[in-house]
C-alpha cells in the first residue's frame, strides 16, 4: 500500500471520501472509498495544508514523463482538491504500519 497523496510506501492512517471519479483526458481513474496517508501526508492534510501536500507529493512521486513541473503540479492539486471536496467530516483511522518488502 502507498500514500494516495505522495506515493511513500509507509502509510499510517485512512481519510475517508464519498465515491469520485478524475477525469485526467488520457485516463479516467476513480476512488471509490478513503485515501491512505503517510505520517507527513496526514499532518499536511489535518493542517489544511493543500500547497504542502502538492509540493510533498511532487518531491516524492516521480511525476508524469516528459510533463512539465507546473502541469503535474496543477493536476495534483486537482486530485487533491476533489478529495478535500468528497473527504467526510470524521476523523482519520489509524493503518497498521506494512514495512515494504
């Protein structure tokens, strides 16, 4: 399992959003329950910190090839926008830690 924001292997804890599909042009994906966070994605999400979670995720995640910086940042603050819109209102659950193989 992987941060559904950033992409890290470790993830702590699970928000949950009502159903949503991302309509990317190319690819059409949709997220049909919660999202998995690691430790640093969940402080960003719990501070409201949308810029922080976008900058974390395009440090982390390897991005789109051949994509410029600012498209793939536009497009995860997209993603990450439809999330804070379907996320509901209850707190985080905890995941127990699954250390990558």
């Amino acid at each position: 399992m992987i941060c559904d924001f950033c992409t890290f292997p470790v993830v702590a804890w699970r928000f949950e959003a009502t159903p949503f599909g991302l309509d990317y042009g190319h690819a059409i994906a949709t997220s049909d329950s919660g999202w998995a966070a690691c430790e640093e994605c969940a402080e960003l999400i719990l501070a409201g910190d949308r810029g922080g979670l976008v900058e974390r995720a395009l440090r982390i995640s390897p991005g789109i090839p051949g994509a410029p910086e600012d498209e793939v940042r536009e497009l995860q603050r997209w993603a990450h926008d439809l999330f804070f819109i379907h996320r509901l209102d209850i707190p985080p659950a905890r995941i127990e830690a699954v250390m990558p193989c």
